[in-house]
C-alpha cells in the first residue's frame, strides 16, 4: 500500500498497482467506447440514406448498453475466465467488489516457459480496469457487424440477435485466441483483434446479411449518406480512438504500446492515400467516402500485428490494405455472382474480414522477433525472419479459418432460432417509410422553424452525385 500525504497507508492503493499503467488502460477503455459512442452512432447515421440515419444510429446505440450489462452478467469470464472447453471459458458474473478490486488476472494465460517457470498475465491494476476495457471490444464487434444489415434489419430481431450472438460466438473468438485457450497456448497471434474483432464482424455480418435478406431495391440502387461532414466527424473519433484500441493491447503503458500507436497512424495514412489514389485514377476523382474506407481498411489490418511489424512494414500492410480491399470491393464484387446475391449495406465483409483476414497473415510473415518478446511469452517470429516463422504463418491461416467457420455456423444457427419467434427483415411498409414507421421518429424531421417538410410547399429536393459509392448499380453502394 501506498502512504497518503498526509503519512496514512491508503488502501486504495495496493502495491501491485501501477498507477501509470491503470491509468492509461483506462483511458485507452475511454478512446475505443468512443469509437463507438458516438463514434460509430454518428457514422452509422450519416452515411445512410436519411430515411434510415434514426435505425442505424439506435442500432449502435443498443448494442453498446445491451452488450454491457451481458458482459458483466456473464459474458467477460466466458471469454476470460476459467476454461470450461478448450475454446470457451465458464461464464459467471463480473459483479462482486471482491473479485473486482483485486489484481487483474486472466488464468488461463499461464505458459510453461522452457526453463520450467510459468508466467500468468497480470497486469498491474484491478479487475474492474481490464472488465470494461474488454468490453468496449465486444461492444464495438457487435456494432461493426450491424453494418451489414442497416437499413432493413427487424429491431426486434437484433434486439435478441446482440445478447445471443456475444455469449455464442465472440466469446468463443476471444476465449480461444486471448483468454488462454487452444489457439493462445498454439501461439497464434492477434495482437489487438485482426480476427476475434473484424475477421468475425465481417464474416458474420455477411452471413446475417444473407439470412436476413436485402434492402428494398431502390435503397439498393441508390443510398446516398444524409451528411457527407458528419460521416467525417465520426470517421475522425474512429480513427482518433484507435491509439487505444492498439495502444492498449499490452495492458501497459510500456514501450511496444508506443510502437502499436506509431504504426497504427502510419498504416491507416497510407492506405488512406493508396485507396484515395485508386479511385482518381480508376473513377477520375478521389471520393471522401472512399478515403475514410481506405481509412478503415488501414486500421483493420493493422490491428494483429500493431506492436510486432517494424514502421517500414507498417507501410507496407497498409500499401496492401489500400489496395487488395479495394479490388475486393470495387471491381471482384461486380464480377462475383454471390457476393452481389448478398446485400451487405456497409461493405463490411470488405473492409473487415478482407483486411483482417489480410492483417492476421501479413502479421504472421513480418512479426519482428525482438518486439515479439517484448510482450508474448513464446518464441514468435513472421516467416521472413527465418526459424519457426513459416510454421507461424501456417497457424495464422488454421486460426482464420476457425473463426470463419465458427461465425457463419454460429450466426446462422442464432438468426435461424431467432426467425421461429421474429421476423428477420422489417414488413414492406416499414422498409418503405423508414424511421418514422419504426421509430415514430426522423432525424431531419423539421423544415424551417419547426415547420414539417412539405415538398408542395418548398420545392422538391434532389440529390445528385456520380460518385461510384453512391450508385449501387456502379460497385457496392456505401461500403465501410
């Protein structure tokens, strides 16, 4: 314990606490929450169409309280507490002041290294502090996987999809691959949630955007965002945040957390500006949304390996994540019969599990040995370092392929369940109104001095644009 100033031992403060360390994990907890609220409220309701700016917002705005409350409820030692299957933790509640208030500690972490000692991950501050810096992960995983189905989704239905889909598949990715299960002791690596984040959201979002079914053909067709600025607000508090969703991977405010922050902001500026290169010379003109998904494919692949690639291969992953989503999404996806069968609103299959799936590889080939030992407990090194390298790869290509399957076997289980009480997809005549059919409330519902928009009496408003992410009938509608 430490003495107050006035010579008292406070027990507020135990020996094992680093105060240095707890504060910055908790204000890396505020940065990734705020990617999401308002961060991603914001961006979901300006890049759609306005007749659905309300749904998308409040979709996000659900998934961040409903996830919570199952988080502490039962969820958090699920994913990282006591193993119950080798892929899946027993799920308690993190409730108690006991459990809490004391040291951090995920048990089965524990790793025997070859001189027989054994290490368990224990960071230096309290439970509480790890309990709600995980939870704005499983948070943000759900609200990134609502861009495959806005503008359509059945409220109800995601209502009872966000508990459901937490406890039976994140929990599953995080618990296998970060609270000690069978892919963490294999010596996968995921740095900050290449796969148990967005290789997930984007495996299951396309997977709940096939079962769910597509948006009217019009908003299809055309879905132009409501508020190009604002989308750029909540891109900005995307970005911004992500310092600490990487920076606060090592529980520490250590030196590879520094490195994590540097080389997040480096891939994300460069694929922004290979992605925003692509599109005037492909389409004639750069778009801004086709920056800020530039923006976000940057960031994702970044994501597995933020702490463990050199800057210079920081750059390069983000060369590649501004350019092989883009294929994916701007010309593979017109050429490919199923993905257009699908109707994935944001794009997220491209701009999360292309560029996670991306990351986690690239990661597996340029994970530089002397930052890998800075904060994993086993001898890792990517496979153009040489020794085990080419085996590391080879895990980083089986863990992907575990969480793909386990996302559209478990969401397609849970949607299933879900259509025998609730229908998935919204009626006819709410999808053709929109908010104000499904919410009884519109996000521009004013015109003037609290006067209605009547378009006999003001005139009618057109939006035109021949921006290639506007059009559905040019590439894939808005894509984030």
């Amino acid at each position: 314990m430490e003495a107050s100033a006035y010579g008292q031992v406070s027990p507020a403060v135990p020996s094992w606490l680093n105060k240095g360390d707890n504060a910055w994990q908790m204000i890396a907890s505020i940065l990734v929450a705020t990617q999401s609220m308002p961060g991603l409220v914001i961006l979901y309701a300006s890049i759609v169409k306005k007749k659905w700016a309300v749904n998308s917002a409040f979709m996000a705005l659900y998934a961040f309280a409903a996830v919570l409350i199952c988080w502490v409820l039962l969820c958090y030692r699920m994913a990282f507490g006591d193993e119950l299957l080798p892929f899946w933790g027993k799920g308690a509640p993190a409730l108690g002041q006991k459990y809490l208030i004391a040291q951090a500690r995920i048990p089965e972490s524990t790793y025997t290294h070859e001189d027989g000692t054994r290490e368990t991950v224990e960071p230096l501050y309290p439970m509480a502090t790890l309990v709600y810096f995980q939870f704005t992960f499983a948070a943000i995983t759900l609200i990134l996987l609502a861009g495959s189905v806005l503008g359509r989704m059945n409220i109800k239905a995601w209502m009872a999809f966000v508990p459901l889909w937490l406890i039976f598949s994140y929990t599953v990715g995080a618990f296998s691959l970060w609270g000690g299960g069978f892919l963490y002791h294999w010596g996968v690596i995921d740095y900050s949630g290449g796969y148990v984040i967005h290789l997930s959201s984007g495996i299951a979002g396309l997977t709940a955007a096939y079962w769910v079914g597509p948006r009217l053909k019009s908003d299809r067709e055309r879905f132009p965002p409501n508020n190009v600025l604002l989308m750029l607000a909540g891109a900005g508090l995307l970005w911004m945040g992500w310092s600490g969703f990487n920076g606060g991977a090592p529980y520490a405010a250590n030196i590879d957390a520094s490195m994590a922050m540097l080389n997040t902001n480096v891939c994300a500026a460069t694929s922004l500006l290979v992605w925003t290169s692509l599109d005037a010379v492909y389409f004639g003109k750069p778009s801004v949304i086709g920056a800020v998904q530039g923006m976000m494919t940057g960031l994702v692949c970044i994501t597995p390996g933020a702490g463990l690639v050199q800057s210079w291969a920081a750059i390069v992953m983000g060369i590649l994540s501004g350019s092989i989503p883009w294929v994916s999404m701007m010309i593979l996806h017109k050429k490919f019969a199923p993905l257009q069968k699908v109707d994935d609103t944001l794009g997220v299959f491209h701009t999360h599990a292309v560029a996670g799936l991306l990351g986690g590889l690239l990661t597996g080939l340029l994970a530089e040995p002397e930052l890998c030992d800075l904060i994993l407990s086993v001898n890792t090194r990517g496979a153009f370092y040489g020794g085990n390298g080419g085996m590391q790869f080879l895990k980083q290509m089986v863990a992907a392929l575990f969480v793909i399957g386990w996302n559209i076997v478990s969401t397609t289980l849970i949607l299933l369940f879900i259509r025998l009480f609730i229908p998935l997809r919204m009626p006819e005549e709410q999808l053709a109104i929109g908010d104000d059919a499904v919410h009884g409330e519109e996000a521009y519902a004013l015109w003037g001095d609290g006067e209605k928009y009547d378009p006999s009496k003001h005139g009618r408003i057109t939006e035109t644009t021949e921006s290639p992410y506007v059009n559905g009938a040019r590439g894939v509608t808005i894509n984030l």
